[in-house]
C-alpha cells in the first residue's frame, strides 16, 4: 500500500478509526512532503480579522481574553492554547487551554447546531501553564502542564465533574497527548530539547488512575524501528523521565500529537519536524522537514500543534513563521491554508475541527499585542472537503 492511499483513510477521527477505513498492513516509506498547490487554491487578501484565507472560506472571533464571551458572563482565558472539540448533542463543545503560570487551567465554549454561541465556562483552575492536551475516546480532555515535573489533569468539557490529577501518566515537561482504542494506550509528547515520546497504558482502559508508563527505544536515524520500555520511576524524581531508559530516543522540542487509524504522527519544533510512527509495521519515518524542501522556500515553519481532517489531511498550526496553518495533503504536499497578518508576536494554537468537519477552531496565543492577554480565538468555516 502506497503511503498516500494510507494516509487519506488515516486522519479521520480517532474513534472512527478504532471501528472502520483501510487498517495499514505494511511499512511504506516516502520522501518527506514537499510544497505545492494546495487543494483550496491560493490565500485570498485578508479579511476583517486579519486573516487570509482561501476562496469560500470564512473566519469569525469566538472569543477575546480578558473579555466575556458573547452571550455570557464567563472571562476568556489568557494565552489560548491547545484544544478540542466534542460533540454535544446536536452542538459541540470547544475546550482550550490556557498557557500561564500561575493559574492556567482550561476553558470552554459551547455551540448549538448553528454554529451559535450558548454558553461558555471554565472546567479546570489552579494549574500551570497548560499548553497542549489531548481528547479521549470517552469524551475527556487531557490537559498538559508544560513545566518541569508537570502534571496531567483529566477534565470534563461540560464542566461538570471536578477534574483530576493523572499522576500515573508521569511527571515531566507534558506538551500533547493522543489516544489510541485499538490498543489502548495514550501517547505524550515532551517539551524538551533532548526529550523523549511516552505512551501510557492503563491498567482499565478509560481509568487513567493507574498503569504504566513507556518510552520510545530507537536509534539515533530519522527513520528505523522502535520499541518501548517501561520508565522505573514515571514521577520524574530524583531522575528525569526522559534520562531513566538507556537507548531511550531524542527528539528536540516536542508539541503536537495526533493519532489516527495505527499511526501516531507528532511534532518537533527544535529541528521544524513532523515525525511518523507506523504502529503496525514498528518502524517510524519523517513525514516532514524543512530542511528537506526542495525547489523552493518551505511553506512550513515553527511547527507546533496538528490536528486531522476527514479527507486526510493534517493541519499544523506554526508557533512563529508565517503565523500560518500548514496542511500536508495524503499526496504528500504541503501548502499554506490560512494566515494570521500583523501578529508576528503571537503563535496559533489548539486547531480543532467541529464534529461535522466543517468548521475550525483555533487560537492566536497572544494577538496583536504580543502579551498572553491579547489572545484571539477564531472559527473558520467553509468548504473542507471530506
């Protein structure tokens, strides 16, 4: 099977994944994806919101911190950062993190059918710099603190269950997390320059209380097989997470995570990487690097959170560069979506589609001030193809 024909039943949702499409049966291995036309055609001249975006796309502002969201009395956090969406009936809910020390934390929003605005909330307070997460199978939101000996806490987009410290999931600089139903266990990236890629297997599937925690085993190549061994002593004291497991792999500056149908596809900001773990074959490859462009200027830079579509395409959001979304097409091209103007200070954040993939979500961290209170949250919406 060639990666692309691989790669377009890959990115659709995790718990479709887990139930249906073409499950991968071997390890192909392609160059890493180069530039070229997007599927949506050029970026048109940016519109109200400072935002190019492609013909027959739109964008609107959610949400503003320091400000209350339309239509209620709750105060939009600062510094948005990464997010997801559930669905809530015939709505959907967004939750986003927020990325300050102190007081962090996650909050969210919730849509009806229309798209409307009904209510907003917090749904988790008195954490740290909260900057990346991840969605479960059981409609929990994963939220990351990224410090040194950092937590995860698992929250209710409703906002009604208290959330809860994860400590079995590790202690360490936690950026993303990605869950897998097919073998139930959730990946987690490490924000570190010499840090490393984890996967947490619960004891009970759905009860993150208690279990193991791994960490991937490779050499030292962009591309080869992996193992994983089991960390000693997961709460990261006296001895780091990331320094317990000899032959333990390194990656510089982990961020976004995604899994989809027996792949793991994460991001590495320290070298502009987007790496691929094939789950099935064990083997891992690069999906992307600017560095390996060839023919011209990379399109992508600073990569920092993705997210998948239904037609299988990867979304990554910059941190920095062209403060662009970036999407990698099953054909292996790369091509700018939208772009934020007049925000070089800021970097986007939490891209999320809505369950009906029709519309996406995602934050400017801190706006046109630069500060995490100027953060901007946005909803695009358009013809993404399915």
């Amino acid at each position: 099977m060639e990666r692309r024909s691989f790669l377009r039943g890959a990115v659709i949702g995790t718990s479709a994944a887990a139930f249906g499409g073409t499950l991968w049966q071997g390890a192909a291995s392609a160059a890493p994806a180069q530039p070229g036309p997007g599927p949506y055609g050029a970026l048109g001249p940016a519109d109200a919101n400072g935002i190019q975006l492609p013909a027959g796309f739109t964008s609107r502002v959610i949400a503003r911190s320091g400000q209350k969201v339309a239509g209620t009395s709750y105060t939009w956090h600062n510094a948005p950062d990464g997010g997801a969406c559930f669905a809530d009936g015939s709505g959907w809910i967004y939750v986003s993190n927020s990325e300050i020390n102190p007081s962090g934390g996650a909050g969210a929003v919730r849509f009806s059918s229309t798209g409307a605005i009904t209510g907003a909330y917090r749904i988790l307070s008195g954490t740290r710099t909260n900057c990346a997460g991840g969605k479960t199978p059981w409609n929990t939101w994963l939220s990351c603190e990224e410090v040194s000996l950092g937590y995860v806490y698992e929250t209710d987009p409703w906002g009604v269950n208290a959330a809860v410290r994860r400590d079995a999931m590790g202690r360490f600089k936690h950026e993303a997390a990605a869950a897998d139903p097919v073998r139930r266990v959730v990946y987690l990236t490490e924000d570190e320059t010499n840090g490393c890629l984890y996967r947490f297997i619960p004891t009970t599937w759905g009860d993150l209380s208690s279990g193991t925690l791994q960490v991937l085993v490779a050499g030292t190549a962009t591309s080869g097989s992996f193992s994983w061994a089991n960390v000693p002593d997961p709460d990261g004291s006296p001895t780091a997470t990331r320094s317990q497991v000899s032959g333990a792999k390194r990656f510089n500056g982990g961020e976004g995570c995604h899994y989809a149908n027996d792949t793991v596809w994460f991001t590495t900001k320290g070298d502009n990487r987007l790496w691929q773990l094939n789950l099935n074959a064990g083997t891992y490859e690069l999906a992307y690097d600017d560095s390996l462009v060839t023919g011209g200027s990379a399109p992508l830079t600073g990569v920092d959170n993705v997210t998948g579509s239904s037609s299988g395409d990867l979304f990554v959001a910059e941190d920095g560069g062209n403060m662009e979304i970036c999407l990698i097409t099953p054909d292996d091209v790369v091509a700018s979506f939208l772009r934020i103007n007049g925000q070089s200070g800021s970097e986007i954040t939490g891209p999320a589609f809505s369950p009906d993939g029709r519309r996406l979500y995602f934050s400017s961290q801190r706006g046109t001030s630069g500060s995490s209170s100027g953060g901007i949250t946005y909803e695009v919406t358009g013809p993404f193809r399915a």
